[in-house]
C-alpha cells in the first residue's frame, strides 16, 4: 500500500533522536549527500542508493523522485497531532520528498506537492509499505 503522509515524513526524517531542522534533506543538513534536485542531477533520475541513506536506512527520500502518499490533499491545520491521516482521496493526493527537476526548497522533508491521477510525470513515483499483521 501507500504510506499515509505522517507515516513517509517519519521515514524521511530518519531517528527522530537525530532530527533537527537542520535535517530538512532527509534527516541531513547536507542535501549534496542525500538528493538528486536541480543541483546535481543533471536533468533525470538516478538509481536508488546513488546517495546515502538516512539513519532508517532508507535512500532517496528527499529528491530523485516525489513520492505519492495515501492521504488526501488538504491544509494543515494548526492542531498538534499524531499520525493524523486524511480520508480517501477524492481527486488529488500528496506527493512528498521532491524530484530530480526540483529546487533544494522543494527537496526538504515537509514540503508537500498535490498530484491528481490523470498527471504524468517521469519525477513523481510511489513508494510501497507493507502492513504488519497483529
């Protein structure tokens, strides 16, 4: 299935015991270690681990490709909140993490992008996660 979108922003920010908000690229402050953007990707997508991971181990979080997330896309709202998760999507899902035509803004961990499922871009992808049984 797709993460919901505070499930892949976990994922993306890596050790929550590591993270500051100088960890915007995937947990880095050195988005040069761990994105392909408009900076250094030479205009296309790059193979996964290219780069390095974040402390969950996971490549690619920030840049290469923008991911599509389950939720559907609405503001965020000024509550705190844990693992908030969006009902169905109607027309529009989010897409987190950024791509290879992106500027390093558009690669930090919290920006979000809205896609509808009639768009095509070779930037934009998904990333599947598997529920554990109980």
């Amino acid at each position: 299935r797709l993460p919901t979108e505070a499930e892949w922003e976990f994922a993306a920010k890596g050790n929550p015991r590591w993270w500051s908000p100088s960890g915007a690229y995937a947990g880095s402050p050195w988005f040069d270690r761990v994105a392909w953007g408009k900076h250094n990707s030479k205009q296309h997508s790059h193979p996964l681990a290219q780069l390095l991971p974040n402390s969950n181990g996971l490549y690619d979080m920030s840049g290469n490709v923008a991911e599509w997330v389950w939720d559907a896309y609405q503001p965020y709202n000024d509550e705190t909140q844990d693992d908030p998760f969006v009902s169905e999507p109607e027309e529009h899902r989010i897409s987190r993490g950024g791509g290879w035509p992106d500027y390093l803004i558009e690669l930090q961990s919290h920006t979000r992008s809205i896609d509808g499922p009639e768009w095509r871009f070779d930037w934009v992808g998904v990333r599947l996660v598997r529920t554990h049984p109980k």
